[in-house]
C-alpha cells in the first residue's frame, strides 16, 4: 500500500508544482540530505528522495513519461510551487550543480520539460534586478537622448504630469520620440 500511496503523492505534486528537478546522486547519507533538504527549504523548494522504480509509475500516462527513460540510478526530485522567485530557483539549480555527487537529469518549470542544457541555459540568465540596471544604463548611454533625466524628473516630480501645462507635453513627447529613433 506504501508504494501506491507514495506513486499518487508523486503524481500530485508533478501536476501541482511550478518547478521540478530531477536529480540522480551517489553516496549521500542521512546528514548530507539534511543539509541539502534544509538549503533548498530556505529558497522555498522541497526535495524528496524516491526510488526510481517509483518515479517512471508516476510519470506513466502523463505528458512526461518519456522522462522515465532518464532515470538509472538513485533518484531524487525537488519541487517548487508558483510562489517561489526564479531568482530562488536559480539558486537552488547552483547549489545542487556544485554538489559533487548530484547530477541533474532534467526538469519541468511551467508545463515545459527542461533538460540539463536548457537548465544551464536558464540559470545564466540576469535576474530582473540585473536587466533592469543594463536597460538603464542603456538608456543614460544612448547619444544625444535626455529620457532617462526626463523620465526621472517626471516620476519624481510631485506635480502630475497631467497637470503639465500643454507645452511641456509636446516637448516631453518629442523628446521621448527623437530618442527612440536613436535607439
């Protein structure tokens, strides 16, 4: 009955879960899985060690099971739910790819099956924080273009810009479209 129950418990969290991660590992004893268990729990995402056998039943008549073919050692998966950031997850994909004795197999974020290079792919990616810096310096860079001071003064002015008098917006505009044609 254990093994059932634990096949539907699987089934359940692949349906439900944002993020999964399977993982294949040598050698870990109690005390290493704890530490892993607790460094993933602190970015949101759990990790259950299950026997392999146990894995491909739960993933026959889904949309992954050819992800069965994969697996040929000790497995584990870690699961994510939408809550968790992509900045959490990417931490978490980094800490088990520098653990010597873990190897990912593959993953589904969002319905989407990733495998292993795809996963690297996604981790090199910058974070929004990042990408709204290089758009930023892009924009205080870009010649001869004064949005960015227009754009600040704009947004830190207490006075909204709909009670801009009628000049102000044409030349707002103007320069908003003269920088765009630089960019």
């Amino acid at each position: 009955m254990k093994n059932i129950e634990q096949i539907q418990w699987t089934k359940r969290r692949l349906e439900t879960s944002a993020f999964i991660l399977f993982i294949q590992y040598l050698d870990y004893n109690t005390a290493e899985w704890k530490v892993i268990k607790k460094e993933l729990a602190v970015r949101g995402l759990q990790l259950k060690v299950i026997k392999t056998s146990r894995i491909k039943k739960s993933l026959e008549g889904t949309s992954y099971s050819l992800l069965s073919q994969l697996f040929n050692g000790p497995t584990a998966i870690v699961f994510a739910d939408e809550k968790v950031s992509f900045d959490l997850l990417n931490g978490a994909v980094n800490l088990l790819i520098k653990e010597e004795k873990i190897q990912i197999i593959s993953g589904i974020y969002k319905d989407q099956i990733l495998f292993p290079s795809k996963i690297n792919e996604l981790i090199s990616l910058p974070n929004q924080e990042k990408l709204l810096s290089k758009g930023l310096s892009y924009l205080q860079n870009a010649r001869g273009s004064n949005v960015v001071q227009t754009l600040d003064n704009t947004l830190t002015s207490s006075i909204n810009l709909l009670n801009q008098s009628p000049n102000y917006l044409v030349n707002l505009f103007s320069q908003i479209k003269v920088s765009k044609e630089y960019l």
